[in-house]
C-alpha cells in the first residue's frame, strides 16, 4: 500500500497521467543488465531481450532467467542493472584519459559503467561513505576487471578538500527518498515520509556543494536520483543554481525521457521500461583545471617482474604501492592518499608471501589471456567445481588461469596431476 500523502502529490504531478502511472505499478517489473566492454564482444545469450535504448551495451532480459547464477556474471562480463539507472552515467558521457568522481557509487553500477567508457585510461575515483557499502562497491569494481578505479569511503566534504577542482566530470547519483525502488524494496514505501523528503533535499545540497568544489572549470557534472520528489530534483538543482552561478544547465539528446526543464530529464515508468530516475546535467563555467602532485612511485618488487615476465603481463600506465605484503598497481594520474580512507587504491596484483609472489583474484580478472589456461564451459560440471573451490584434474604446472568460455575467472596451480583452487574462499558457491 503506498503513503497515502505521496499520492496526493503523484496525482497533483502528473494530473491526467496519474492513472497510467498507477497501471505501470501493477505490470511486471522489467529487469535488465549491462554487458562490460572491457571484458571483448558480448556473448549471444538465450535470455537476452531489447537494448536499452539510451546504453549501448544494456539489454532487458527474460524475468525468468537467472543471469546472477550464470558463470559469466562471476566474470564480469555483464552487471545487472535497473535500466533507468543506466541514463545518468551515458548523459556524464564519460571520456577516456579523463579524470572522474563518481561521489556517491555503491553499490557500484554507475562506476563499472563509467569504467566501461572510459576503456581502462585515466583515472576514475568510486567513493561510498559507508564502510559496509564501499566493502560492495569494491567487490564489484574488482569483478568487473577495472584497473584504473580508486575506491574510497570518505565524506564528500573530505574529499572536496583534497581534490579542488580536480576532475574533469562528477557523477552524484544522490541518496534519496527512493520513490523509484517503491517495487522492488518494501522498505523504501515503510520509510518513507514528507519528512523523509525535505531530509534528503538536504543532505542533497550539502553534497552538491561539495561536488561543486571537486569539479574543474569546464567540467561536467550529472546530479541524478531515483526518486520523483521536486524537492529532491528540480527544486535541489534550481536552488544549486542559485547558490552557485558559474554552473548552468546543458541540454543533451536524450529523446527517450521527459524534459522537465532544459538539461532536466524524467524517466517516469509509465513512459518507458524502466522504476524511475531524474537525472540534470550541468557545465562548470570557465576552463583549466587544478591538478595535483602526483605520488611518488615504488619500485616492483622482483618477484612481481619475474612472475610477470613468465606470464607476458604487461601492465598500463601507472605506478606501484605496496601496502604491507599487497603491491597495487595504482593509476597515474592519483595523487597521494595519506590520510584517506581506501579500499581499494587501483589493481590488486598478488601478495609476497614467504618469498613467493601469489597473484591477486582481481589481476586473474583483469587479465585477458595467460601463457597456461584452462577454459570450462558456462554449463559445465567443472565450472561448479571450481566455484565450489575444488580442485580439477589437470596436466598443467604453475599458474593457470582459469576462464570460463572466453573470459578469464581466477586462478588455478598445477601440479601436473591436478590444478589447485585458488577461488577466493568469499567468493565460492
């Protein structure tokens, strides 16, 4: 049953198109997913449905399957994804070798979409200020294959101190009141309240405030939620204006959704496949930008350089950071993170243990090819073997990775009998 006040106002919203948005309510819901260009071509799957109209690499999907079970899922090779949360990262309209913030990422759909565009060059910036959230948001930028992201649990505050008009675009998918996810979550109806509303608006321009501080001149900013509040949207942004004049709306095409205002978009679920969004898109006046001391490197280790020397790995641009026994392979263009909190500071690349280098799930998913590989079909009893962190009978010695069809999945170690599961025991099915 939905809050009778948030009726009233719906109604009062769209007058006549009130019904129809009370009709789409009682349909199916539409689910969808997002293939990983950085994974190759996307694979022909039975359950594949319509693109996603405004995402080049989203499709709808049959209800019925279960994609999240499949093999591919745990290789990245797609993110299941609500299709109106695909529109604010494609209106950011991300560039490789730009530097982008997404301030507000977990759990983490709008980032690996970014990385997605952006092709593995520059520097993208995840952040979630909850630790619990982050720890997802993380997981799911390792899954992907992303070399380039940087995850931090900070306040936007925080970070707005640190990087002044540092990043060439902002993403700020915003915490709201969620009148989007009324279907999918029961506890988004149960909390919500008029009171609910006008809190979220304010944390809201708390947090553009800061994102406008982190943006440089020239830069482009999206401000999106997945709710249908005015408060939260056209009211958030036209008092944003207000507070900040060298910003101004930029139109966009984006022929599928409403315009509210010029650089103002609706996706109402009565109007397309979709829960929901708002999405605006603004141009920091001015050009230049402020960029920032770079770290100084660390050497690879040369346990690092042998073991990738026999593997022919070859890294991107960038730079080493050791933390205690861990070497990540940070993007170049990140400053220095004393004194933030980090999870994650680029690509996991192995642990040193007792004089031995042990490779990192994350680079195993990163990796495209291997000088050894062992590949297991989507259906195959081997693949759930494997997931279930079992060891698989195998000629092969040394390090093998481990692909499911194509794309690679994890690591294995040969002995020349049997290919030892190197699955991360979090991970296992």
């Amino acid at each position: 049953m939905l809050p009778e006040q948030f009726l009233i106002r719906m109604e009062q919203q769209l007058g006549a198109q009130f019904p129809e948005y009370l009709q789409s309510l009682q349909r199916p819901r539409a689910v969808a997913l997002r293939f990983n260009p950085q994974k190759g071509e996307p694979p022909q799957l039975p359950f594949l449905r319509e693109p996603v109209p405004w995402e080049p690499m989203g499709f709808y999907y049959d209800p019925q399957a279960r994609p999240g079970l499949h093999g591919y899922h745990e290789a990245g090779v797609y993110y299941l994804q609500e299709a109106s949360a695909m529109a604010p990262a494609a209106l950011l309209d991300p560039q490789p070798g730009e530097r982008i913030l997404d301030l507000c990422a977990a759990p983490g759909g709008k980032s690996t979409q970014i990385a997605g565009r952006m092709q593995g060059k520059g520097l993208l910036v995840s952040n979630e200020i909850s630790p619990k959230r982050a720890k997802v948001l993380s997981q799911n930028i390792e899954r992907m294959g992303i070399a380039n992201a940087v995850v931090t649990s900070e306040s936007p505050a925080a970070l707005a101190e640190r990087f002044p008009e540092f990043f060439h675009r902002v993403m700020v998918d915003a915490p709201c009141s969620g009148e989007g996810m009324f279907r999918k979550e029961e506890a988004a109806v149960t909390d919500w309240s008029p009171e609910n509303v006008e809190m979220c608006a304010r944390r809201q321009a708390e947090i553009l405030d800061c994102a406008a501080r982190l943006l440089c001149p020239g830069g482009r900013m999206v401000y999106s939620t997945c709710t249908f509040a005015p408060a939260e949207d056209e009211g958030a942004v036209t008092e944003f204006l207000a507070r900040h004049p060298e910003f101004t709306l930029e139109p966009v095409a984006a022929p599928w959704f409403q315009e509210s205002a010029p650089g103002m978009y609706r996706l109402w679920p009565h109007k397309l496949l979709g829960e929901g969004h708002f999405v605006a898109v603004l141009r920091k006046m001015g050009c230049g930008e402020h960029p920032l001391p770079e770290a100084k490197a660390q050497p690879l280790p040369e346990l690092w350089q042998s073991f990738a020397q026999e593997l022919g790995i070859s890294l991107p641009p960038g730079r080493a950071a050791r933390f205690g026994d861990t070497l990540f392979w940070m993007p170049r263009e990140m400053p220095e993170l004393d004194g933030l909190r980090v999870l994650r500071p680029g690509l996991e690349l192995g642990e040193i243990k007792k004089g031995r280098f042990q490779p990192a799930h994350a680079l195993a998913l990163w990796l495209h090819i291997a000088p050894e590989e062992c590949s297991l079909a989507p259906d195959s009893r081997e693949l759930a073997a494997y997931l279930h962190g079992e060891s698989l009978q195998s000629s092969q010695r040394g390090w093998v990775l481990v692909k499911v069809g194509p794309y690679s999945l994890g690591w294995g170690k040969g002995d020349g009998s049997q290919l030892k599961n190197h699955y991360p025991k979090g991970l296992r099915k």
